[in-house]
C-alpha cells in the first residue's frame, strides 16, 4: 500500500514537472522567435500587428483548451476544486428528525441536490468557455484575414517580409504545440486520478 502510495506522488510531481519544463521550452522558443522578428527592424505598425495577432492566437489556443480540458473533466469526474468543494448547508433540524429512515432519505435528497448543483456549475463553466472559445477564434480569424489582405494590399510599409511571415508562423505553431502538450499532460493527470478513484 505504501509503494503504491509513493508511486502515484511521483507520478503526479512527475506530471507536473513535465508541465514546467515543457513551459519554460515555450517561453524560451518564443522568446528567441521574438528577438529574430527584432532583429528584422520592424516599425512600430509592424510590431503592433505582430504582438496583437500573437496574442489573439494564444487567447483562442488557450479557450480551445480550457473548452476540452474541461469536457475532459466532466469524463473524468476530476471537477476544478472551486466545483468540487461546493457546501450547502445541511438544515440543522434534520438532525433532530426521530424517525432514521426519514433522516436517511432527507440526507440523501440533500446530498443529490449538492451533486447536482455541481454539474450544472459545470456546465455552466462549459458554456461559458465555449462562449470565449467562439469569440477568441473569430477575433483571430478577422486578424488573419486582415493581415493577409494587408499583405496583398497595403504600402510595403505595412507589409512584413519574408523572413517576418515566417516567424509569425513558427511563433503560431509554437503557441499550437505549446496547448496540444499541455492537454495530453492534463489528459494524462485526469486519466491518472481517475485510476486512482477507481482502486480506492
């Protein structure tokens, strides 16, 4: 029971470990991606565009996994603590009630009532992110789009280079790789706790 006990604290500091490691990669390369576009003299239109449109992409990566993270945790019964430590209070006069069986079954309906209130919270949590998914990824499409007319349109100034467009786009995928890994690392965590439930 002990060895089993160890193992999964290992497996879950393991995890999180992973986790950092694989932020502090992603901070690095973006950062590095960065002071490449510098290095590529932007002016001021051209820097703004860059930062504005990094930014949309990572707020739509981000509601994306914040969306299937939290499908995942539904799947999972792994619910954010905010949900999973949600108390009512246990009338003080059921306590009183004589007859055990009627105690019982109003217990029980209290208990119900607490487990319901957390899904709908859920799924209230669900919508919502699914609302912020839904507006992060218009808000960065119309971004795109822009950019790309700008491309075909705008005065050479307003325009990146080559080498620019090819640092927005490794500095996309980045952000793409950077959300996929932190999923699987969360998926993996939930999957793990789920197990462990499963055995207790």
């Amino acid at each position: 029971m002990e060895n089993f006990v160890e193992q999964q604290g290992i497996k879950a500091h393991r995890l999180r470990i992973e986790g950092k490691l694989l932020l502090i990669k992603s901070e690095y390369k973006d950062r590095c991606l960065e002071l490449s576009f510098q290095n590529e003299n932007p002016n001021e239109h051209q820097m703004g565009k860059f930062h504005n449109l990094i930014q949309t992409k990572f707020d739509k990566e981000k509601a994306i996994c914040e969306v299937a993270l939290l499908k995942q945790r539904l799947l999972y019964r792994c619910l954010p603590e905010t949900i999973a430590n949600i108390q009512l209070p246990v009338p003080t006069s059921l306590a009183s009630i004589q007859n055990e069986k009627t105690r019982q079954r109003l217990m029980n309906r209290h208990e119900k009532i607490v487990e319901r209130t957390k899904s709908d919270m859920i799924h209230v949590y669900v919508i919502v992110a699914e609302t912020q998914m839904n507006e992060y990824t218009m808000k960065f499409d119309t971004d795109m789009a822009q950019m790309e007319q700008d491309q075909r349109t705008a005065l050479d100034d307003k325009q990146f280079n080559e080498p620019m467009l090819n640092i927005i786009k490794q500095r996309l995928q980045n952000i793409d790789e950077r959300f996929r890994c932190l999923h699987q690392l969360k998926l993996h965590f939930f999957r793990a706790n789920s197990e462990d439930q499963e055995l207790d």
